[in-house]
C-alpha cells in the first residue's frame, strides 16, 4: 500500500517549490477578495440599511444568485450576518473552481503532455504525484482558511466573531477541498484533461443550478448538496460546523474512488473510451474558419448549454417574484412608487451575471489562439500563405460571433422561462429581455478586446483578462448593495451601461464602448503582426 | 549468465487496437540488446510495459526476476530510463531536472553528472523552455548515465543529437557495456546498433519476428559481391543462390546466398578474377527484408 505512495514527499516539495508563486497570487488573491468587502458593507450599515437590504435579499432571485440565509428577522441582520449570505457561496465556488483546474493542471494535463513518464520510471510509487497535489492543494485551502479566518476576525467588528471568521475561512477552504477531490475524481474517468476540467466544471455548474432551486423552495434538501455545504455553515450566524465534516467524508470518499481507479489505469488513458475518428477531412474542416470551429466545438457548445441552463433557471424565478412582491408591503411601495416593475429591475441584475459570464467564451477563444502557437501547433501554418491576418481576425471574429450567440442564448433562456413562470399580463415579454440583454453585449466586445490586445502585444497576460473580468463583475454585483463611489465602479466597464429594462437605452454609450473594443482589438493585430511567435516557448 | 529481463507471450490491446500480439524476447547480464522495428510496431508500448507504466493484458514481464507491475518499486531503484520524448517543466533549468531526477533515483555521482554535463555540452543554468530538442534529450541522458543502475532503458535517446554528440553516446554506452551493466536500447539509427548491441530484437506489428546476434542475423541474408572477370560476366547470372544480378561492362554486383557461395566462386573461377569485394549485410538490408516480407 505504502508503495502506490512512494516519495510522494519529494514531489510534493517539488510542486511547492514550482507554485510559490502561484499560490501566493492565489490565497492573496482569493483571501482579499472575500474579506476585502467588509469596509463597503458597514457603510450599507448606517441607518436602517440592513434592514431593507434584508427584505430584497428575501427575493427568491436574489436567493439564487447568492444562497439563503437563516436569520428570521431583519433586526438579526448584523454585518456579519449579511457577509456571509452575500459572499460565502460565491467565494466558496471560487475555491472550487481554482482547486479543480490547479489538480487537473499537475495531474492529467502533465499526463498528456508526457512529463509524468520519465517520473514514473524512477522508484516513484504509481500514485504519489497525485498525493502530492492533493496534499499541495489542502495545504493551500488550510492557509487560505485560515488567512481569511484572521483578516475577517482582525475588523473588530462586533458582529465578526472570531468562531464565525473561522468557520467562514474554514467553509471557503473546504469547497476548495471539494473540488479538488471531485476534479481527482474526474481525471481518472476522462479520456483527457481538457474532458476532465470540462466535466468538473460541469459538476460544479450543475451543483450551483441544483442548488439555486432547493435553496428557493426545500431548503433542507439543498443539504444533499456538495456545494451546499460550503455555505450552510451559517457563520456569524448559526455557526454549524456538520456540513463542513459532510464535506470533508465526501472529499476523503471521492479522493479514495480516485486513488482506486488510478491504481488499475494505463498512464495517458482515462476510462471513459476514446471513439475512432474520420479517415478524411470534411469540407466543414478545410479553411482556417472551420478548423478554429473545430477546435474549439466542444467548448462553444458546452458553454451554449450552460447559457441557457443558467439563463432558464434564473428566468423561472420570475413568478415567484410576484407572489413575493404581494406578500411584502415595504417592497411593494418601494417598487411601484419608483415606477418600475420589480421584474425589470431584477432583468437588469440577472443580466449582469450572464452577461459576466458570456463574456468568458470570447475571451477563453481569443486566448486560445495563444496556447496553439504555443503548443506548436501552428508551426506549419505560419510556413503557409495563410497570414497572420488571417489567423487573428478569424479568431477574433469567430469570438465575437460566439460571444453574440451566447448573449442570445442565454437571453433567449432567461425570456423563454420567465414568460412561462409570469404567464399572461406579464410587465415584460421576451423582445424586453433580447434587447436589454444585447444592450451590454459591448461590454462582451470590450472584454474579447482586452484579451485580443494581450494577445497581440503581451500573450501571457491573456489569463489577467479573467481576473479583470471577475472584479469588474463582483465591483457591478455588489454595487447595489454597497453602492460605490462613481469613480470605483466605473473601473469596470458594465457600470458604464445603463441596465435595460429599467433604465433606458443609451445609444452614445453603446456606441462609445463598441467603438472601444473594436479599437482594442485593432491595437491587439497591430502587435500580433509585428510580434515574435512564441515558437519552442 | 542469468536474465535481467524476460518477456514472454506479452499482449496489449488499447481499445480494438491490438498494440502486442506476442512479444517474447530477453535481456542477459551484460548485455546491450537492439530493439529494433519500424514505426509503430509496439517498441515504446513493450517499454512502457516493463516500466509499469502500462499494465499488460496477458504474459510475463520480469527484470531481475521481479513483475514488472506488481514490483515496479522495487525494480525502478535498479534502472534508468530515457524516454523518447522527453518533456520538461519550462520553469525549472536544465541542472536543477537533473538534480532533480537525480534525486528521484535515490542518489548519483555528482562528479559523474559534472562530467557529462561538460562531456555532453550542456548549458545547466538555461531554463528548460528554451532547450531544443537535442538539449532536452541531454538532460535526460545525463540524468540517467549520472546514476548506478543495473539496466538501462533507452528509447531512441539520440534522435536529435548532432553527430558529436551521437559519438559521445556512443562511448558512454560501450562503458556502461564494460562495466557488465545491462542495457536495451531502441533505436531507428541502425549504426548505432549495429556498433553497439550485442543482440537484436526486431519487432513488427506487435511480434518479434527475428532475434538473435548480428552474426547469426547475418546468415539469414545474403552477402553482397562485387566482382571483375575477364571473360563474359553474365553468365554468372543463372548461377544458384545468385540474386539480383546486375552487370556493367565487366563488372557485376549481386547478392548471394550463403550456402552457395563456393559454387558461385568456382564459376566466377573459371571466367578469370580480376577483383572481388564482398560487403557483409547491414542492418539496415536485414531489417528492410522484413519490412517486406
């Protein structure tokens, strides 16, 4: 037994000393973003805010978007109460989300690219690269939990306890456990490592779909669910410490099927089976188009599904929103005497999620273009007469393209489901949703523009895209609640955009941040044409 | 002189695709054996197998005496391995992977690795991202020929090395040889097996269709003879066990069987020698036989 494991210690020095710098990045990264809100929120504080923010978070919308909570009464929404429902589930998914792609990147991805062979020639157990990541990566969590644990306790805030710093540094660092383990799970079924970060992500986005509907209606059977558990910790709350143990038997259970499963597999194969493929091309392939299309099927599709996956369950809380506005007369005044319904103003929040997360699609194919060149598998190409010209607007096109079917689907999702769930005499119909869901499509553009811009002058800063995208959406996401200065939330560009149907559409703003992107992915050919390729890089 | 690996019967199949069919062949004490056969014949799948990295489907796999799943452990401590494509962590610089694999071995001779790094002109401080081919298949030559180990496994470690440095490889072999080290090397460089095995293994679509030592291999083909006679030089061509006759004025180049070689010669006697050359088979004729056959 111990052999599987053999010099596991070694290598996991070695994974410590390649990612100091990564995980420094990480647990800073992660650590002040789930702590840093904490100043924006006592400012909400004053006054009676609480409260009222207490009433809207009782929306079932804004229960899917963010979890529930268990405080019964609005005079029981302390800060730290508010805190926990506001960011644990969001941060606890990013956890997960980094611990999976960080597992897969050291297990299977290194698998494919053949660097686990040589190791494995040496007197390395079988098995002990993947021990090493996994005890990197609780590692990470445990500093990450605790590093979070002592900022939060160290405002001094009342309502922060110590117990409930912890416990909520503790839940973060244990989604990230989760998934870990879930994407250990996934390396070894999956016929390679870009199948087996898909079907992890995959997980993981259904669990949060699954979620969003048992924290609306069942509460208790959202505690069959993984994802669940990050947050049904209630810190500074209820301070349970159960889902946490669930979680860690459920890691210890899925890291154990892994361990058994990669025991008994051939290096480089998963168990899922590979299907043979054509003997010639089709015609669908022969062209520098098709062959991007090609590349990048999979991905495009899988994200269309998640689209509108995302959009319909967002949209089918939309009746409930009635029923809710009719049970509350604070928010019933609220709502009417502004004049808008609260359906279009919750359009205008929705719409902010998707659209942050359509804008990934573009950006992830305009990176793609990278990573071939890279990979050298362009080598060939560049020998050809196809010109990088050709090479960087078809991609940057096929992007944009992409990234405007993504806005329609996921629009299309979100209308489609909430004229089901209003029914007739419904204050908006699905032309509403189409147009006030293209009305931030520029800022799409504008994203696929910064990464076309990295692309051509500064390729390896195409990742910082998504952690510029990531803060502007959380800057946009808690604006409501916080309300910025004008100056802070117009460091992320959604802000600039009015948000339909709410507020009207703004044609110079539209046009202002269309004519941006596409100036920037100007600027990204300019230095892609001039640029060295990373050849043997 | 005992057997450090034996291989018998072995299968392995990925999927519908039947990589071995029956590959049985060994290496003694001492030894250098070629493993040789064309492209995609089973070579690196056989080698993954004894490495345990792969998990046969049927037959035996030992090296010194041990499984070679079951106790890849035990047997990993006592070999070293160069895989025919070697990858490396970008970030880290050619000496430190060295050092590195050094250590995973369980220790080396620091000055061994020293010299061969000069030996192989190797730049240890540049970071493994920027390293060609050649350079990268250094790293883990150096790393393997740095430590003491029983058997080697080489797959196609030269492939992209410049000649100079082929001749060093070459010198660093024939001293493992002398030292009773074992090594099985596979490789598409024919002269360097030729120089080097003291047996050949080739293998075709996943059997071993031929082993044994050059000199037995050479029997089975033919040797070829250059000869210039006086008299008229085709009528050599109807001779038995002349092959592939070809003449040029007086002068006729052909293959001939082994046994019949007398024969030939009394004919080519009574026309008058005026000069003969008979080159032994290569290598590259043998293998290209079975190409064909």
């Amino acid at each position: 037994m111990r052999e599987r494991f053999a010099r596991w210690d070694v290598l996991f020095v070695q994974l410590l000393r390649r990612d100091w710098k990564k995980i420094l990045f990480w647990v800073l990264g992660v650590g002040l973003f789930s702590t840093g809100f904490v100043p924006a929120f006592e400012e909400i504080g004053k006054g009676q805010g609480f409260r009222a923010l207490y009433e809207t978070m009782q929306n079932p919308a804004m229960i899917a978007i963010v979890g529930p909570t268990p405080v019964d009464r609005a005079e029981d929404y302390t800060l730290g109460a508010m805190y926990a429902h506001e960011m644990l589930l969001f941060c606890g998914l990013l956890a997960m989300i980094l611990s999976a792609l960080h597992v897969i990147g050291h297990t299977r991805r290194e698998e494919d690219l053949g660097l686990m062979e040589l190791v494995r020639s040496f007197p390395v157990g079988r098995q002990a690269a993947s021990l090493a990541v996994m005890a990197e990566t609780v590692l990470i969590n445990a500093i990450l939990a605790l590093a979070i644990g002592g900022m939060l306790a160290g405002y001094g805030e009342p309502s922060l306890s110590a117990e409930g710093s912890l416990l909520f540094g503790a839940s973060i660092g244990m989604g990230g456990v989760l998934g870990a383990a879930v994407a250990l799970l996934m390396a070894q079924v999956m016929p390679a490592s870009s199948a087996a970060t898909g079907a992890s992500l995959g997980i993981i986005g259904a669990l949060f779909l699954v979620r969003a509907g048992t924290d609306m209606t069942h509460e208790s059977l959202s505690m069959l669910n993984p994802l669940g558990w990050t947050y049904l910790t209630y810190p500074f709350t209820e301070n349970h410490g159960v889902p946490l143990a669930f979680a860690a038997i459920f890691s210890f259970l899925a890291v154990a099927a892994a361990f058994a499963l990669e025991g008994r597999r051939d290096l480089g194969a998963g168990f899922l089976p590979e299907k043979p493929g054509r003997v010639a091309a089709g015609r669908s392939l022969l062209s520098v188009h098709g062959l991007f299309l090609r590349l990048n099927r999979g991905v495009i599709l899988a994200w269309m599904i998640a689209f509108f996956a995302i959009g319909a369950s967002y949209g089918s809380i939309y009746g409930d929103m009635q029923t809710f506005l009719e049970s509350n007369e604070i928010l019933r005044q609220m709502f009417t005497a502004a004049g808008v319904s609260i359906e279009a103003s919750f359009t205008g929040v929705i719409l902010l999620v998707t659209t942050s997360l359509v804008a990934i699609l573009p950006v992830a194919l305009v990176n793609r273009l990278f990573t071939e060149e890279v990979r050298l598998r362009l080598s060939q190409v560049f020998a050809t007469k196809v010109t990088r010209t050709r090479l960087y607007w078809t991609n940057v096109i096929l992007a944009v393209l992409a990234g405007a079917a993504g806005t329609a689907v996921s629009a299309g999702g979100l209308g489609a489901a909430a004229a089901a769930a209003m029914g007739e005499g419904a204050p908006l119909d699905i032309g509403d949703f189409f147009a006030a869901a293209f009305n931030f499509f520029p800022a799409v553009l504008f994203f696929a523009g910064l990464a076309a811009l990295a692309l051509g002058w500064s390729p390896r800063l195409g990742r910082a895209v998504y952690l510029y995208l990531a803060y502007s959406f959380a800057i946009n996401y808690f604006d409501g609640v916080a309300n910025f200065p004008e100056w802070f939330s117009g460091t992320a560009v959604q802000s600039w955009i009015p948000r339909m149907p709410a507020e009207p559409f703004d044609g110079a703003v539209f046009a202002a941040v269309t004519a941006i992107g596409a100036a920037l992915m100007v600027l990204g050919y300019a230095g892609y044409r001039r640029r060295d390729m990373a050849e043997g890089g | 002189m005992s057997e450090i690996v034996i291989v018998r019967g072995l299968q392995k199949s990925f999927g519908r695709v039947k990589a071995l069919q029956d590959v049985t062949f060994s290496v003694g004490e001492g030894e250098v054996v070629g493993f040789i056969g064309p492209n995609g014949a089973g070579k690196s799948t056989t080698i993954r197998i004894l490495l345990g990295i792969l998990r046969r489907d049927a037959g035996e796999a030992r090296i010194f005496g041990r499984d070679v799943w079951k106790d890849s452990l035990e047997i990993h401590r006592r070999i070293s391995y160069v895989p025919g494509d070697v990858a490396l962590w970008g970030n880290l610089t050619g000496g430190e992977i060295i050092d590195l694999f050094i250590n995973l071995h369980g220790g080396g001779d620091r000055r061994k690795r020293d010299f061969l790094i000069r030996r192989f002109e190797l730049d240890p401080g540049k970071k493994a991202k920027s390293y060609s081919k050649g350079n990268r298949q250094k790293v883990a030559l150096i790393a393997a020929l740095s430590v003491e180990s029983d058997l080697y496994i080489l797959d196609e470690p030269t492939s992209g090395l410049d000649p100079l440095m082929e001749a060093v490889f070459q010198d660093e072999v024939r001293k493992l040889k002398e030292a009773g080290k074992s090594v099985l090397l596979s490789s598409h460089i024919l002269s360097e097996v030729e120089r080097l095995a003291d047996r050949v293994v080739i293998i075709r679509q996943g059997r071993v269709v031929e082993t044994g030592t050059l000199e037995e291999l050479r029997h089975l083909t033919r040797t070829t003879i250059r000869l210039a006679v006086e008299g008229d030089v085709r009528g050599l061509a109807a001779v038995r066990g002349v092959h592939d006759f070809r003449a040029e004025r007086n002068q006729a180049t052909f293959s001939a069987d082994r046994e019949h070689i007398h024969h030939i010669l009394s004919e080519a006697l009574k026309l008058g020698i005026r000069n003969i050359e008979a080159v032994p088979p290569a290598l590259e004729d043998l293998f290209m036989r079975h190409y064909e056959s």
